[in-house]
C-alpha cells in the first residue's frame, strides 16, 4: 500500500512584493523575495456524503514568528507560535501568543490587526504556494504483535484516523512520533500530534476555518481520544491556548510501517 513520506513532504509558500503585497506580515520585509518551506505534519481530508466533495488540508510544522535574513534581531517581539494551514486554495495561519487575545498590527501601517487565526485565499496573499506530498510504500499491522514489533525495532510509522457523522467523512493521516509498546502483555499507544481535527457539525465552507490542533491517542482500532487546543482560563483575567479538552470517537485507526 502507499502511505505518505512526511519526512520527505513539504509546503512552500512564496512571497514576492515586486509581485504582490504582503497580506501576513507584521513588520517589514527585509527582502522582496522570500520561499518558506515547512514540513508537513498531518494531512485531513473531509468528504461531504451528500455531494460527494473532498476538501483536502496540510498542516504545518510549528515554528516562530520571525524576520528572514537581517543581521540581528531575528525573532520578532512580541513573538508567537506559527502554524500554517493550506488547502487548495485557501490557508489559515494560526499566532499563538503568550496569553489569548493578543495581536499585532499588518505591514504596511493601516492595514489592520494580525488575528490569531487569520485566513483567506491563497491567491490574494501569496505569490506561489506549493504541497508536495511524497508516497511510499508501507505495509499495514493488523495486529498489536506487529505494532509492537515494528515500534520496538524503530520501523517509520504512520497513523490514519478515520471519523465520521450522517454528513461528513473524515480522514487524517499523521506520523506517529511517540509509541507506547508492551510486549509482556500486547499493548500498544500512540500519543501524538499535532494533527487537524476538524467540526464536523459546520457548513462545508466554514470546515477551514473551525479546524483545531489536536493530540491523538489509541490503543485499539475501534476509538480514539483527541486532546483538543482550546483557550483555557487561568485567571479571571487570563486565558492562554492549552490542549485542554479532551474527546473520544468511534473511529477507525490503521497503524502502517514504512518500507
């Protein structure tokens, strides 16, 4: 079977102000030109029953805000979390500051604020963007000797997660970066992430745009325990973005090791 290299699995989203302005900035660019690759870490697609249409997304590995190529000062004050989002055609960048509700001004002056989760179309903010996801080959473990085997013998592998309601399909594949492994009694445990996990309960237009960060976690076929990033209140006053809430589903999980 072919499973996804997301070793070898990049997006590239690429910038030219000779071109286009920027939409995402916060500060000036030092340059005109600039090509971001990132590694993708989860791939969801989601499938409407009733029309039959795929929307397919890639997430982004978390990095910082930053600005490319100065002399010093590189990492941009007040500084957040970055997680990108692409679909075909659309994106949402996730900011994550120190506490909820935090935001800085665009570049140029006068365009407004940076949200946390700012999104629109790729095509009005972005020069070029590219999702360049590698196939391997892989082969399924059916069983939780295999799973166990594999995991205790440092082979590659990968999780698929399929969830589903009356409306909606959904489908995240995700590499599995820690594995619990018990060969005395045959127990295995992801405990991964972050992957996509999307609402299932909206409109097909709003999927984008609702989409959360997650942990996931199993240790059968049957189910699966998502630990959500939600904000989550420490004072009265304060409220910071913490995998806080967790969730179970029906589900089935597919464990699969890379060749």
């Amino acid at each position: 079977m072919t499973t996804i290299d997301f070793a070898r699995s990049f997006l590239t989203f690429r910038i030219d102000t000779t071109k286009k302005p920027t939409q995402t900035a916060s500060h000036r660019p030092p340059f005109s030109l600039n090509n971001a690759r990132i590694q993708i870490e989860c791939r969801l697609r989601v499938t409407d029953k009733q029309s039959l249409q795929t929307q397919t997304f890639v997430l982004g590995a978390n990095c910082k805000t930053e600005r490319v190529g100065v002399t010093e000062n590189i990492w941009t004050e007040p500084n957040a979390d970055f997680v990108p989002i692409f679909s075909d055609t659309h994106f949402m960048h996730l900011k994550t500051y120190a506490t909820t509700g935090e935001g800085v001004p665009l570049y140029p002056p006068g365009s407004g604020t940076q949200s946390e989760r700012q999104s629109g179309a790729i095509v009005d903010a972005f020069e070029d963007v590219r999702i360049d996801l590698v196939d391997t080959i892989g082969s399924e473990l059916k069983e939780s000797r295999e799973i166990i085997a594999a995991t205790l013998t440092n082979r590659r592998l990968n999780a698929q997660t399929t969830i589903e309601n009356d409306r909606y399909k959904a489908v995240i594949e995700y590499p599995v970066r820690t594995m619990n492994a018990n060969e005395r009694d045959k127990i295995y445990q992801t405990d991964t992430g972050p992957v996509l996990f999307p609402d299932l309960a909206c409109e097909p237009e709003q999927i984008l745009s609702r989409l959360q960060l997650a942990y996931a976690a199993f240790n059968c076929p049957d189910w699966v325990e998502f630990l959500i990033r939600q904000t989550t209140t420490i004072t009265d006053d304060i409220s910071v973005y913490h995998y806080s809430e967790s969730l179970r589903f029906d589900a089935r999980n597919e464990i699969v090791a890379i060749e």
